[in-house]
C-alpha cells in the first residue's frame, strides 16, 4: 500500500499489537511511529510504554519508518497535535490511527482511493472510517458528506491539516455571534461547544480534536463519512482518557465492518441532512446533556461532600445518581 500510515501509541501494548496487526497487514510502504512518554506520577507508565513500544519494533515488510518518541509525557493534546503536524512535514497526506483505533481491512484501501478521489477538492476535508448506525436513506451509496468529523481512524492532507489551530484563536471574534448555532441548529450542543471551545482558546483542553472539528467549521469543511463503520474503538474502559464515563456510550456497541468495493459514490457533493441529524441526535445530544448533567451534579457533590459520608467520594455519588436516572427512564 502506497498511503503513508501514522500510527499513535502510548501505554497499551495489548490494544496497539490488535492495532497494529491490522496494519502490517495492509503493509504500507511508508509508517510514522508517534508515541507519548511515560508520565512521572503513574509508576506503571515507564514499563507500559517501553512494552507498547517494542510492539511496533515487529516489522517484517518492505517499509519506510519514521519514528517521534517523547522521552517524556506531552499529554494527549500536545502529542497528537504535535504528531500530525509533524506527518505532514514530511508527506502530503496519511491515514491515522490510534491505539485504540481497531481497524477492518477495507480502511485502508477506502481512505487510500478517496485521498486521491478528493486530493484537490478543498472542501473535502477529511475521511473517517467510524460511522453511528444509520437508516436506510443514508445507505444507498458508500459513503456520505458531512458537516460533523469524525476521528477514531481516519485520513486528510497536508492542504487541509495546515488550518489547524490548537488555540482556536479565531474563537473569541465569533463567541457572540450566531456562527456556531448556525453550524449545529441545537442551543444545547452550542453551550456544549462554547464550553470546550473556551477552554481550547485558554488551552486547558485535555483534547486536540475539537480544534480539529473548528479548523473544519472555519473552511466550512465536509467529512467523508462511510455507510459502514470500518472501526471498532477498543478504548472503551477504566484505562481510557476520554472515554470512561459510567454512562454507557452507545457508540461502544459499534463494531467493524468490510466496505464493499467498488464503492458508489454520491451523485451530490453535498451535505447530508438526515444523516447529520442522526448524528446529532446520537451522538451530540447525548454528549451535550452529559457534560450539563457532570457539571450540575459535580457543583452539587462539592457543596455537600461533607454533609455526609457517601458524598466524599465522587464516584460514587456519580454512580449513584446515574443509576437512579436509569431506573426513572
């Protein structure tokens, strides 16, 4: 495979050789190898990510590797952005991947063909291979054109990375503006974004890819997102960064699937509404409402932690109050 590869690991050797396995197995002729350090409070980060290392150090086809390991930990945000950008130093567009990013075969052939497909094409910004389930209205070709991005596993180019600002700098001049209500039509993913995007202007984000989502927004950007997901995300659990919640994510139960091939492409290089909508209301909303919930809930447990011995840990009291949400439904 021609399509340069960049592969981002960390601490999790058993999920990175699942990962990694699948990319041996599409044998690209070029690989970029970015790792994080291990972080001094976690006394397990050094073994784990000596161990995570030696995992990719397996690899027996004709290949180009490039290597970025951190002696010391940058944190999710600064390593993936950092990483990216320095894959597009060297190459005008790649696939990426996760350690967590559980890939079917077909990934890598449908980003490879549509990197060359949209190569030129300014407004095609990306191409995930993660998708929600979708109906039937959405299913009558390959893929789809979205307003939303999507990044457990996907592709884009030099071109369009190059618009990507950790800091979000332009925020501030469009806060107070309809910009954002106008992008995703709902007030309660608004407060949702408003939050995360401050907090990315005044870089407190524990995150890098609702910059990414931005950068798209500005160039008024589309994703290419498949009809079938092509990603299983292994991330789901006590180990991970983002994904933890004791809310259960319906996005956990997706799992891979082949693309079938050829694939049939849209006849419009258009937007789609139901599919967008979809994704709102089963991703954003849900998102949206948990983060209000957590911010609620946390306020509430700091005033009365000390009222009584079952508000002192917050785990608890979070588990409690998710649980009895669930019974009321």
């Amino acid at each position: 495979m021609d399509t340069p590869v960049a592969f981002f690991i960390f601490n999790r050797p058993d999920t990175t050789a699942r990962v990694f396995s699948q990319i041996a197995r599409a044998a690209p002729s070029q690989l970029f190898l970015i790792a994080d350090g291990p972080r001094q409070d976690r006394p397990t980060d050094a073994d784990q990510c000596a161990a995570t290392r030696r995992v990719v150090e397996r690899i027996d086809w004709p290949c180009r590797v490039r290597t970025n390991f951190a002696p010391g930990n940058m944190g999710c945000t600064r390593r993936m952005a950092t990483g990216i950008s320095w894959v597009f130093e060297q190459v005008d567009e790649a696939i990426i991947l996760e350690d967590d990013c559980l890939p079917d075969p077909t990934f890598f052939r449908f980003c490879g063909d549509l990197l060359a497909r949209y190569r030129h094409e300014p407004r095609v910004m990306q191409i995930g291979g993660f998708t929600i389930p979708l109906d039937r209205r959405t299913k009558a070709f390959s893929y789809y054109f979205s307003r939303f991005a999507t990044n457990w596993g996907w592709a884009t180019w030099r071109r369009a990375w190059q618009h990507y600002d950790l800091g979000v700098k332009e925020w501030p001049a469009l806060r107070d503006t309809s910009w954002l209500l106008d992008i995703v039509e709902h007030p309660s993913i608004v407060a949702s974004w408003v939050r995360m995007l401050d907090l990315a202007h005044r870089h407190e984000l524990g995150t890098w890819d609702y910059q990414w989502v931005f950068a798209c927004w500005r160039q008024r950007g589309l994703s290419i997102q498949p009809t079938v997901s092509m990603i299983t995300n292994l991330g789901f659990g006590d180990r991970a960064t983002h994904t933890r919640s004791t809310c259960h994510d319906p996005r956990a139960d997706v799992t891979a699937a082949p693309m079938p091939f050829p694939l049939r492409h849209p006849e419009r290089f258009a937007e789609s509404p139901t599919a967008d909508r979809m994704y709102k209301r089963y991703v954003m909303l849900p998102s949206a409402s948990d983060q209000g919930f957590i911010t609620r809930m946390y306020k509430k447990w700091w005033e009365f932690k000390g009222a009584h011995p079952s508000f002192r840990s917050w785990k608890t009291f979070s588990h409690r109050l998710r649980e009895k949400a669930r019974l009321s439904l």
